[in-house]
C-alpha cells in the first residue's frame, strides 16, 4: 500500500513537472520557434526507485557449533550473507548465483565446511519469492554448486544426517501459486547426485518443516502444510496439513494425531517441529489450529500434550527452536 502511494505522488511530481517545464519554456521561447520534447528532459538523469524488494527480512541462520563466530544468515531477497567474527562484519556469498531468496540454510555436523542452501523463502506473503532449487557449498560458501530440485520452488528446511553429510533430507513446499507434483520430502544418500521423493502427501500440500533425532537419524519428523495463494486471497491450512514421522530413513511414514489439535478434525495450517536433543524423546511443535498453540511429546511423538496457546502466524511467525 505504501509503494502504491508513492507512486502515486511520483507521477503527480513528474506530471506537474512536465506540465510547469512545458509552460515556462513555450514562454520563454520566441515566436515561431519549434520545440522538441525530448529538449526538456534532456538535462534529466535517470535513478533507480525500484522495485523494491524484502532483502531486510531474515528467514533464517545456521551456526557452526565448533566455531560459533561463524555465522551464516539467508535472507528473503538479499542471498546468503556470512560473519567469521561474531557478527561484527559480514560479506555477502551468494551473489554470483541466479537467485537470491532463500528458505533455509544448514551446516552438516560432521564437517561445516558442507554448506547446504535451500532457496525459495517459505512464508505465504504476496512479496515471498520462488527459488531455483537446493545449492551446496564444500568450501565454507566460497562456491556454490546447484544441486537440482528447482521445480520444488520453496525450500522450508534442510537437515543433514550428524555423521555422513552425503545424505541430505529436504522439506519441499512446493509452488505458492499453484498446484504442483514436487513437493513433500526429498532424500539424497549421495551428496545430491540424485534425489527420491520420500513423502509425497498431494499437489497441494507440501513440507515446511522437518526434524531430524540426532542420536537416530532414521528417525524423522514432517510438517505437512496445505497451503495457496492467490491474486484475492490466501488458503493456509486443510485437513492434510499434519506432522508425519518415519523410523526407517524415509521408507515409511505415519501421520501422528494423539493429543494434537487435529486429532478430532478441523483444518491445520502451517507446523513447526524440533526435536530437544538433550533428550531426543522430547518432540515440540508449534501448530496453527482454531485449538492450535504449543504443543510437546515425551515418547517421540506417539502422544501429545498441549503447553500453551501460541498460534503461530502462517506468514511469517511458525518456527520453534
């Protein structure tokens, strides 16, 4: 609303530009002398006013757990940006690449010079960007090599296994304006040579989260979001939008519904997970719902018990860490 208003002004100040240059040059000019147009702009230099973009907004940030002056943030539209010193400085890293909006950002355990970006920012607003698919950084973010995906259009979250970071596992939303076939979990056990789609829910709900359990890593838990937007209007949330667990890396996956708002039906929008790796019994989600809030699992998700009524604001708000 605010751009559409500057503009507004913008082309009132150049109408009544033209408008007063015109008059007060056709005064000055003596009878019968011709006039071109292009004579009152020509004095004119040119400016970028836009289009703006939401380079500002952060979607997220990974930290080297050995070195915790490293830091690397991904931005809405402003690319991948990394601090070697706590954050005093920081160098942008991922200019050369096609794309600058990023969902998600991990650092392999096992070795963080493995840097994996998931580009296509994961919020539902009009401004949000699609991406080009998953890239992968072997030198610290030095360079950049695109590792496909690139119909998946929005990356909500990478997670790498703790010890062998060749096997990846993506959470894939899929397109924000429309149907589309890839989307759900994608699994890679090669370093991203090839992928398989691992959990696959329906055209119109893809994944927005996903976490891994650091002592098993077969074990996997899946936030289903149904989500669309369109040129009037938004649809965040149906009855596919759930959290889905796996214990066998993928293979096989069931929804879990003991004690979440949804177990008794009711449309669910957009899911948050994490698993408490002190004790990786301990499962949070954060679960917009009309009974939605936070909710937290002591037996790895079998059962749920609801702690508080936060609910999360689709658009922006939906993570918990």
């Amino acid at each position: 609303m605010e751009m559409k208003h500057t503009w507004n002004a913008l082309r009132t100040i150049l109408a009544c530009a033209a408008i007063f240059g015109g008059l007060s040059m056709s005064a000055l000019a003596a009878p019968g002398d011709q006039l071109n147009p292009r004579d009152k702009f020509k004095n004119l230099e040119f400016r970028e006013i836009g289009p703006a973009t939401m380079g500002g907004r952060i979607d997220d940030f990974a930290v080297v757990e050995s070195n915790p002056n490293i830091v690397y943030v991904g931005t809405a539209s402003g690319g991948v940006w990394k601090t070697t010193n706590n954050g005093t400085t920081w160098e942008p890293i991922f200019d050369k690449e096609s794309v600058s909006t990023v969902g998600d950002i991990a650092i392999a355990p096992s070795d963080p010079s493995v840097v994996w970006v998931g580009t296509g920012e994961p919020n539902n607003r009009q401004s949000s960007s699609w991406g080009a698919g998953a890239y992968k950084s072997t030198d610290g973010g030095k360079t950049w090599k695109k590792m496909g995906l690139e119909a998946t259009r929005h990356i909500g979250r990478i997670v790498i296994h703790p010890k062998n970071p060749d096997v990846v596992y993506v959470a894939a939303l899929g397109h924000l304006w429309g149907a589309n076939p890839e989307r759900g979990v994608y699994k890679t056990a090669d370093g991203g040579k090839t992928w398989s789609q691992v959990l696959k829910i329906t055209d119109d709900t893809g994944v927005s989260d996903i976490a891994m359990d650091p002592e098993s890593p077969d074990t996997l838990y899946a936030a289903a979001y149904e989500r669309r937007r369109t040129p009037y209007g938004f649809n965040g949330g149906g009855p596919d939008s759930a959290i889905y667990k796996t214990t066998d890396g993928g293979a096989n996956w069931k929804k879990l519904t003991k004690g979440l708002p949804y177990e008794n039906g009711g449309d669910t929008g957009r899911i948050g997970l994490d698993v408490y790796r002190k004790d990786p019994n301990i499962v949070y989600a954060i679960v917009q719902h009309e009974k939605g809030g936070t909710y937290r699992s002591e037996d790895k998700g079998e059962t749920w018990k609801k702690m508080g009524d936060t609910n999360p604001r689709p658009s922006y708000y939906s993570q918990i860490r």
